[in-house]
C-alpha cells in the first residue's frame, strides 16, 4: 500500500503532465489555424 503523501504527490505529477499536453495542443491547433489562414491569404490573393 502506497502512503498517503505519494499518492497526492502522483497525482499532482499527473495532472501537471496533463495540463503540459492540453498546452501543447493549443498550441499546436494555434499553430495550424494561423497556417491555414496564411495559406488561404496566399491563394486568394490576385498575384500569381
């Protein structure tokens, strides 16, 4: 059996590990909006 005191240490591991994964997909989506946007700017403009 696991203390209590690692337990919630494991916990607060895994839930800043999450929060690290959450901000790299936005900022990864962030990343391909601003692509897409940049992209359709380029091929809607009049010059070839």
């Amino acid at each position: 059996m696991k203390k209590k005191g690692q337990a919630t240490a494991e916990y607060i591991l895994a839930f800043c590990a999450l929060i690290v994964v959450v901000a790299a997909l936005v900022r990864f989506a962030n990343a391909a909006r601003n692509a897409a946007r940049e992209t359709n700017s380029l091929m809607s403009s009049p010059y070839p």
